[in-house]
C-alpha cells in the first residue's frame, strides 16, 4: 500500500520544554539554558520520529524562540532542515509556512499571558502585552501561529508543552494531539515528567496527529477582522496607538483592523519595533 508522505512545519518555543520551568531554563546565558537546550532537542527529536513513524515525508523546523537560535542540529536526523535566526523573517514563529505544508506542529509551546498555573504563561513579551483578542476570540502565540498555518489552509495538528497550554489548544482548535510534559502548579513551579517518558508521548502524539492529518481542520477567521491589543502599561499603549492603523481605545488598549492573517503578523512587526528601545527587553 501506497504510504502518504505527508510534509511537517515543526514551530518550536522553549518555555514548554521538558522540565523547564524558570527563566534561568530558558533564556541564553541563564544558568540552566544550556541543559535545557537539549531537552528541547530531545522534545523536537521525539516530535520528528513520531511523525516519520506516522508516515511523515519532508520534515522542517523552524526556530521560533527567543533569537531563535537554541536547537542543537547535529543531534536531529539527517533528512530534516532547519530554519534558524532572527533577523529577517518574515512569518517570525511560522517562517517557513506555506500552503506546501500538510500540517503544523508546534512543539514546547506555553500557554497565554494570565493563564493560572500555566509555566511561564505570556504572549509574546511577559513585560509589554496582557491580552490579545481576534474579534471576540482570546489567543496567545499558540492561536496566532495557528492563525497565520490556517491562512494557508494548513492545519495546526500538533501541540505539546504543559497541561494548561494543551487545554488551550483543544479549546481553540477542537480535538487536535496534545502531548503534556508537565502539570502546572503555578507560573514557576511544575510537576515534570521525565525525558524518557515524555519523549513516548510526544511520540505517540506525532505519530496520531500525521496518521489522522485529513481530520484537522485548519483555524481560520472571517475578515476584517478587529484586533484589540491590552498591553502592560498607558505608557506602552500610546506609544503603539502612534503608529499607522492604530487606535487608543482605553488607556491601555488600543485596536486596528487586518484583512488577512498576513496582516495581522505584519500588525505585531509594527507593535514589536522598537520594543527594546521604548519598553526595555525580557528579563
């Protein structure tokens, strides 16, 4: 029998890695980040032998955390590709996306900012946005990357990380392969699996989710479409609402309309300029 060779965009963050749970696990040239750059390896490792077990052809990578630069290519297999670095991309998390993709897995992804007990819980930058709204629909970086996958009519059929990232994506994109490798007891405190076990997980996971591809559906959203934006501070705010297509709705809010997701990834390039200089970086 004929296999399907399905082809994998793989977006991988770090906060939702393996027994991370601290900064200091996550960020470069934080005490633990070099361990923990191989637990992710190890996570994106299992993901890409799940779905090669599942029937998966072309397999490719791409770096979505941070400078997008803490993948340890010389211990994946020799028939996948990466993509690697910040500067230049334009689809940021999703670069690489296109509608040659059969599915998305997005792989050691962390729940949005506010989500209680979730590790790490944010969107996009813990010291500049609070909430995120398409329309009437909350997300965080989960949702919009399965935003800009679902532009392309490519499902997002994938997601692991903690107990609270994989509920939001069940909610969000309906019943969908969820590994958890952790179960959050609040932003910085977690009861982890060990590498062995969640690598079966994963792949387990990845294997159902290329077995089942057909069945996913891909996320998307009538347009225009509303975005509001609630950022951290007034200050942030209405810095941002001085840009072209933004509007200050409330102190610390502000909004603008996209036509397409492609849009909408452009809106957060806009939000994101300058974001060292005005908001001061991650800590």
């Amino acid at each position: 029998m004929e296999v399907d060779r399905t082809k994998i965009l793989i977006s991988t963050d770090m906060e939702g890695t393996t027994g991370a749970v601290d900064w200091n696990d996550v960020l470069p040239g934080k005490p633990q980040y070099e361990r923990f750059r191989k637990f992710l390896t190890r996570d994106v490792d299992s993901a890409i032998k799940g779905a090669k077990d599942g029937g998966a052809g072309e397999i490719i990578v791409s770096e979505a955390h941070d400078g997008m630069m803490n993948i340890f290519i010389e211990d994946l297999p020799s028939d996948v590709s990466m993509i690697t670095g910040h500067v230049g991309k334009k689809f940021g998390m999703m670069e690489g996306i296109d509608g040659s993709f059969d599915a998305v897995f997005l792989v050691a992804y962390h729940a949005m900012e506010g989500t209680v007990g979730a590790i790490m819980n944010h969107t996009w930058s813990p010291t500049l946005i609070r909430k995120i709204w398409l329309g009437d629909i909350r997300v965080g970086e989960l949702g919009l990357s399965a935003l800009i996958a679902g532009h392309y009519d490519v499902p997002v059929t994938l997601v692991t990380g903690d107990d609270k990232v994989a509920k939001e994506a069940t909610d969000l994109l309906g019943n969908i392969e969820t590994a958890v490798v952790k179960y959050g007891i609040s932003r910085y405190a977690a009861r982890c699996l060990t590498p062995t076990k969640t690598s079966e997980l994963i792949k387990e996971a990845a294997k159902k989710a290329v077995m089942n591809t057909k069945k996913y559906k891909p996320f998307k959203l009538k347009y225009p479409l509303n975005i509001k934006i609630e950022f951290m501070s007034a200050l942030q705010a209405s810095s941002v609402s001085k840009a072209k297509g933004f509007e200050l709705i409330d102190p610390t809010i502000v909004t603008c309309t996209c036509d397409n997701a492609l849009d909408v990834n452009l809106m957060f390039s806009e939000v994101f300029r300058g974001r060292d200089r005005v908001f001061g970086p991650i800590p």
